[in-house]
C-alpha cells in the first residue's frame, strides 16, 4: 500500500467538511509604538519604579536626565541594565530613557531592567521567547519585611536580660 501525506490545508478542508471548526495559527502580536517610534514600559523592583521608553539608536541610555555611568556608578548595577539587551542579542541599537523613583540604587537599576526587557517586548514581539527564558519579564517581587510590634526589627528580638 502507498501512503499518502496530507497537507495542511486537506486537512482543513477535510475539518470544514465534517462541520468542525479549524483554528488558524495564532499571529504574531503587532509592535506598540508612538508616534515618535518609541516603546514605552514600566518597570518595578522593591519600592522603585523605572518609566523607560526604547527607540532605535546607537545605544545611549539616560537615566533622570543624566547619563547612566553617572547615576549608576557601580559596575555591578552597570552590567544589570545591559542584561536584556545582550540576550536579546541587540546591543547598543536602542537608545533608552528613563525615569526612576523610589527605593535605592539596587532596587532602581533592577527596575530599570525590568522596564527595558518589558518595552523591548513591545518594540519586537519576537524577542519575548528568549527574555521570558532569561527571567527578564519576572517582576522580582521581594520586598522589605515590615517591622512587627514588640520586636527591634521585622523579626530581631530585643536582647533577653536573666537579671
């Protein structure tokens, strides 16, 4: 016996036939721009939140007016903020600019790659499969633990005295 390979489309056709409803591929999610070309996102880590917009550029990024090797001294949080754009492999082709509010320096610069990986989305909707497995798109929603009543911190007793 010969076997015959069917298509795609007589497998649809088939489907109509029988009354079965045939789903289409889903399509890809169109790119969310202003009228300037730019993707907005926000970002959040701790109590900072980081307003960032993306455009096409050679790769200067601003943070509160000021450029981020100044507002972002140490090299640590330096190399955070260029996480998603070396995964995404699209380093310095996008030009960001932000606003930062709240929190510390850590907290700020976790926000503001939150904010990049999220516009970055927004920019090229096919870039989300290697973000989202790099854990950009997580919101890290650690926060600070309140301090409880009775105690010298959140869970920090005062010291025990026997006299």
């Amino acid at each position: 016996m010969a076997e015959e390979s069917q298509t795609l489309t007589d497998l649809a056709a088939l489907g109509e036939a029988a009354g079965v409803a045939v789903e289409a591929e889903p399509e890809a999610p169109e790119p969310k721009r202003d009228e300037l070309g730019r993707s907005y996102a926000t970002g959040k880590r701790k109590d900072a939140v980081a307003r960032v917009w993306i455009k096409p550029g050679p790769g200067k990024i601003t943070v509160n007016g000021r450029e981020f090797e100044r507002y972002f001294v140490r090299p640590v949080l330096r190399m955070l903020i260029h996480q998603p754009f070396e995964a995404a492999d699209r380093k310095d082709q996008f030009d960001v600019t932000c606003t930062v509010k709240g929190g510390g320096l850590s907290g700020q610069a976790g926000a503001v790659r939150h904010g990049i990986s999220k516009a970055l989305i927004l920019y090229e909707p096919g870039l989300r499969p290697v973000l989202k497995k790099g854990g950009f798109l997580t919101r890290d929603s650690r926060v600070v633990e309140r301090k409880k009543y009775g105690k010298r911190k959140a869970r920090r007793s005062f010291q025990f005295s026997k006299r």
